[in-house]
C-alpha cells in the first residue's frame, strides 16, 4: 500500500516540475526523475522518506527561486486535477515551502539571504604591494564566516600612475556602483575618498561604505558620515626614526623625501606635525622635500650625502624621467640603494624587503583584516553611525640584514628578537661603500 501511495506521489511531482521546467534549473528535474525512477524504490516503503529527500534536492533551486514564487504557484494550478487539489496542496505546498526555508543555506530563521555584494574600489593598481597586501586581509578575513557567501568586484583607479584619470576613473566607479548596486562599498587609501566616495556616496545613500589606508584627517573628507566609517592609516614616524637610530646612533641629521602625489603631500604634512614635537637635540630634520621628477630626486639624493645622516622617505611612486614617462617604484628605489650611502628608513613593508634598512611598518594585510571586520559588524546589524573610527595600532619592526651589511653596520643583540629580518635581491657588497 504505501510503494503505490509513493509511486503516485512521485508521478505527481514529476508532473509538477515538468511544468516548471521553463523555470527549473536541470538540476531539480533531474532529481525528481530520479526518485520516480529509483531501482530500488519498493525497498524505500516509506513514501514521506522520499518525497523530503525529493524536497531537500531540490532545496537549493528553490531558495534562488522564491521571488519567482508567483510563476510557480501559476504553473502548479495549472498541473495539479482539480478534484485532487485539496489534499494535494495541504501535503505538498505545506512541505515544500516548510523544508525549504529550513533546509536552505542561504536564508537565516528570518529568510533574509546571506549573500553579500561587495564593491572594493582601489585607489592605486592591482599589483602595488600594499594593495595585494590588505586584499589578502580583507579576503581571509571573510573567508572565515562560512556562514556568508560574499561576492566581491574590484575596481582599480590606478592613480598612481596615471593620477590625470582620478575624475574619470571614479565616474566609472560610480557607474559600476549604480549598475550592480552592492550591499557594502570598501574604498582603499585616499584617491578613493577625495574622488570617489565624497562627490557620489558619503550623505548621498544609504549603502555603508568601510574605507582602509586614509592618511589624511578625517575632518577634511566629512568622516565619520551617517553612512561611512573604517580605518585610518597612521605611519609610525617617530617609532622608525628611534629605530633608524639604535641602527646607527650617530644619525641626528634626517632629511625628508616624498613624492609630490596627493598622499606624498599628506605625509609630508604628518610627518613634519609628529617630529616638530621632538627636541631638537634628539633629532634635526634638515629639510621636507615632495617632487615627482625623477631626475630631481636623484639630484637631492646626491646632495644629501654631505648634509644629512639619514633619509626618511615612504611614497616614491610618482616619478617621471624625462620623457615624461612613469617611473616603476622598484627602479627609483634600487637607484638609491646603489648610489647612497646614507642610512634609510621607511614606512611600509615592501620598501624594507627590496632593500630599505629599516621600519616600524603598517601592515597591509592587518590593515585589510580591520576594513573587513568593522565590514561584518555592519552586515550583522551595527549601524555605520554606531561604529567609531579605528587606527592602525600596530606595527613591525622590519631590518633588512643585507643594507646592514652593506653601510657596515651591526645589529644590536636585543633588536633580534620581535624583528622581521629580509635580505634584499639586488644589494650586494658592491654596493657605495658607507661614510665613515
């Protein structure tokens, strides 16, 4: 008795999704032919067995197709004899829309779907370090909630680069923002803010936006905004300079040196407010430069040799020749390397592993790691309004072992411990030989 009531519960479904099948996915008529065809279904007895095991096959097109739920429910009276609709329809509708709202993945106890849309606009280039760096954060971090199926689209600006195209690139952004219309907007570093999410998102809708990597004050961009808040990006100036003098102790003459871009001039600005508060006799900066000439930074290279005792740099990825063409960041710096011979201190940590002497550096992937998580507290209910401004707190203490070698200078015994250590690839003991 109960292999017939199953056989014609299951003929039943057949027909019902082969009414459906303009709308169903293959894989939901796949698995009622299966059941209707399953060799050893006698041996099942139990008809209720299968038909949940029908329902929980077909779960996961249901859940992307419940707000196709009119069509369905048209196509089913279609389907189903009337004189039979009664009973069909309190068996069969009861269970399928009981077992699929709990058995779907994608829907919580209050059916809200748990899809996340994610726009992540990038100020510079896909493959500048920093940017591969707090990517790499944001990813793992959201990696670890299996709970949400995130869906990530990126847009780079490249304004490191082409900086001419920042207006124009942040149209496009807004365009795309318009288009695929995300649950969550990350803008990275300031170009995104200055150009992109200040003229078209902060105060002007209701998607949160999370930013990460802003030098700038925040004051100046209108932040915290109703509906923007994230992570600044404070450089631990005078930290590396201590460190750049427990390397060398006789270095008190620092020169400053920055490209001219938006952030080189940001930097420049902080830099010279955090070491105007040091007593000149513990450190004299000799002066703050910012060009994005290339030949103009070798020349103020060369004519710090006999002024300074150290240079301080961190943005160097604007430069052009002069023919005008950009400069990579890698050949400006390896040209310092191989033809200063003054210690060097930076802020980030690529700079130290291709060649700088040393930093205590903002760490991208940590950076990337905050944007994401303040990104999760949103998602789960925090209002952007509730949610402060955070800084980057913490650092690394970075010493590339190879420039040591190279100025003839000694790593102190109580600096090996906690220090990331690098060799560079191109700094050999070729190199200019170190003032004595």
């Amino acid at each position: 008795m109960h292999c017939v009531r199953g056989q014609k519960w299951i003929f039943f479904l057949y027909q019902v999704i082969t009414s459906l099948q303009p709308i169903a996915e293959h894989s939901l008529f796949g698995a009622a032919k299966f059941m209707l065809f399953l060799p050893s279904f006698a041996a099942l007895r139990d008809w209720r067995f299968c038909s949940i095991f029908f329902v929980a096959r077909g779960s996961k097109y249901l859940s992307t197709s419940l707000p196709l739920a009119p069509q369905i429910l048209s196509k089913l009276a279609n389907c189903i004899i009337w004189d039979k609709l009664f009973t069909f329809m309190k068996h069969v509708l009861t269970l399928l829309v009981s077992l699929t709202i709990l058995l779907c993945p994608g829907y919580d106890a209050l059916g809200a779907h748990k899809d996340l849309k994610i726009l992540i606009v990038h100020s510079y280039h896909k493959t500048m370090p920093w940017v591969r760096d707090y990517t790499r954060g944001i990813r793992t971090t959201l990696t670890r909630h299996h709970d949400i199926h995130c869906i990530l689209k990126h847009f780079y600006m490249d304004t490191k680069i082409h900086p001419e195209g920042a207006k124009e690139k942040a149209r496009q952004a807004y365009k795309i923002f318009q288009g695929w219309r995300p649950d969550i907007v990350i803008a990275c570093d300031d170009n995104a803010q200055k150009y992109f999410v200040v003229p078209y998102l902060k105060d002007k809708t209701s998607t949160p936006v999370v930013f990460l990597g802003v030098n700038e004050d925040p004051e100046r961009y209108g932040y915290p905004a109703k509906n923007v808040t994230g992570v600044l990006e404070r450089n631990h100036v005078v930290m590396t300079l201590e460190l750049l003098q427990r390397l060398k102790p006789d270095c008190k003459r620092i020169a400053v040196l920055n490209d001219a871009s938006p952030t080189g001039m940001i930097l420049t600005r902080r830099i010279k407010k955090a070491l105007s508060a040091l007593p000149s006799t513990h450190l004299q900066v000799i002066g703050y430069y910012n060009t994005n000439s290339f030949e103009e930074w070798k020349r103020l290279v060369t004519n710090l040799q006999e002024r300074a005792d150290g240079l301080y740099f961190i943005t160097y990825f604007t430069f052009r020749d002069k023919q005008g063409r950009h400069v990579p960041a890698l050949e400006a710096l390896k040209w310092l390397l191989l033809n200063s011979r003054l210690p060097e201190a930076s802020n980030t940590m690529d700079t130290v592993r291709n060649g700088a002497l040393c930093s205590i550096a903002i760490d991208g992937f940590i950076s990337g790691e905050d944007a994401a998580s303040i990104l999760l507290d949103i998602f789960h209910g925090t209002k952007v309004s509730q949610i402060p401004l955070k800084r980057t707190e913490r650092g690394l203490r970075l010493i590339n072992r190879s420039r040591a070698r190279v100025l003839g200078l000694k790593i102190p015994t109580f600096l090996v411990s906690g220090t990331i250590f690098f060799d560079s690839p191109f700094i050999n003991s070729k190199g200019p030989s170190p003032r004595q």
